[in-house]
C-alpha cells in the first residue's frame, strides 16, 4: 500500500525541482525528504527522481512522471473523502412525515425554502397514511410529521382545519340503493366520516374502489367507479361536489413531532411548515 505521506513528498519535490525546496514546503529538513523519496522508491522497486549533473535540480524519471499522475489524483481523492466526512459530521438527519393526500408540488416548495436556508439540514422525506405515520413517530422512525385527525385530539405545534366534502363523477346516479364508495384503507379519517355519516343517514354502500394512493381515488371517483369524501384542496375539476349528502365536519391538519428534545434544525423545519402552511390556510 501507497504512503501517502510519501506520495505527498514526492509531488512537493516534482513541483518544486529540488529537495530543498521541497524540504520547505513540507515543513521537513533536506535529508528527511531525501529519506522519504529512497522509502518510496523501495516501496515500488523503481528509480523515480534524479539530479542533473550540478546536484541541485531533481526532476522525475519516467517512472516517477507516471507516479506522481496516480500520487496527484489520490492525494485529491483522499481529501475529498475527509472533507465528506467532515462535512456529514456536521449535518444533522431531519426525517419527516406527510400524508399521502398532501399536494407534492406544494410540499417540494415547502422543503426547497427550508433546505437552503439550512443547509446542515440532512432531510429524508415520506409519505403515507396519518395511521402509518403516528406508528413511525412512536417508533422513532421520523422525527417530525403532518397528519391529518380529529380536530383537538391532542397536542401539536400547529393545527390547520381542513374542510372536506362529498364528490362523485359528473352525471354519477345517486339515487340507487347502495352508494358505491371509492375509499382509502381502514384508520383513513375520510374513510370514517364517510362511513359514519352514511350509517347515521340510513344509507346502504358498499366499498366499490380502495386505495393508498390519492391519484387512485381521484381517478376512481372521475370516472364514476365511486363517491368518496375528500379535502376541498384535493377535489379536481371532474369532480362534482356532491350537495345532497349529508355534509361532513372537517378534519385538522396537524404538525406534531415524535422527540421531547428538538434541535434548532428540527425547530427550523417547524417554523418554516407552521409558516408557510398558516400563510394560505
């Protein structure tokens, strides 16, 4: 294996033509750069510098011209890595949860905000249900999150009401026996008003179309598989809000975070949702 100490004095005394020079440079006296040089040239079983018929210019032999390319090359590779380690050392892991349903475009230019103005900040960002996010947050697994539950139910940094309504197709019946539904899995907070509320109104449904992803249920609501109930921020311009059912009270949009000690980092991430999200609520 290659000394890169050594490999360092003998790019100083390439660079520099002499080994006094050098000497200098690497903050060592002539004869121990020398010794380094003969150590290196040991090491690879060639002959890599020599001197001119004066005995004060050094320059490299072929060999030495050769080594000196790969010296140069992991001598930068071996700097980049510390510097990478260094730098990790000092960022500081932000892991947070949003809900599955929250407008992408809206949360990306949430996060670019608060990545540039913190740029120690190390973000890891996942969606899923409000459900699967409380587990991760007991868990340890994220740090911080946005859930979407019952207004009130417990504390939180900050909390956003969010109203939610009936939609269905354009032209969808809903004068027929059972109302088909297009519903998120169990422990959905829709899918319980839904429920609910058509149980408290003594209709008959049946579960016509599940599933995890908002873009399904959407799809599946435009194309008349299924009525569903969804926050106003999420109905699309194929949907009818759907006035003779029963209306439904909204849910709240919660921040709330899984560790009793946050980091100004953590805390950044708070403030930058709290305010960005309070400005168009």
């Amino acid at each position: 294996m290659l000394d890169l100490e050594l490999l360092h004095t003998l790019v100083c005394v390439v660079d520099e033509g002499s080994f006094t020079r050098a000497a200098e440079r690497v903050h060592r006296t002539q004869s121990t750069v020398s010794q380094q040089i003969r150590k290196l040239e040991d090491s690879v079983g060639q002959v890599l510098l020599v001197r001119d018929r004066s005995g004060q210019q050094v320059s490299a032999t072929e060999h030495g011209e050769l080594l000196t390319q790969y010296a140069r090359r992991l001598l930068n590779l071996s700097r980049e890595a510390r510097d990478a380690l260094n730098t990790e050392a000092r960022l500081v892991p932000v892991r947070l949860g949003v809900p599955e349903d929250f407008d992408a475009t809206r949360m990306a230019s949430m996060l670019s905000g608060f990545v540039r103005a913190r740029p120690e900040a190390r973000l890891e960002t996942v969606s899923g249900m409000s459900t699967d996010l409380r587990r991760q947050l007991e868990n340890g697994e994220i740090d911080i999150a946005l859930v979407k539950r019952e207004a009130g139910s417990g504390e939180c940094h900050a909390s956003w009401p969010e109203p939610l309504v009936w939609v269905c197709g354009h032209g969808q019946d809903l004068q027929v026996e059972t109302l088909p539904l297009a519903l998120f899995p169990q422990g959905c907070i829709y899918r319980q008003r839904a429920i609910r509320t058509l149980d408290k109104a003594r209709r008959s449904w049946r579960v016509a179309f599940g599933s995890h992803s908002l873009t399904g249920i959407q799809a599946a609501v435009t194309s008349g598989l299924g009525l569903s109930i969804l926050p106003r921020s999420a109905v699309l311009p194929t949907h009818r809000i759907c006035t003779e059912l029963p209306p439904v009270p909204p849910s709240e949009l919660a921040l709330v975070s899984g560790v009793e000690r946050l980091s100004a980092t953590h805390q950044g991430l708070i403030e930058c949702l709290r305010d960005q999200l309070s400005a168009v609520s």
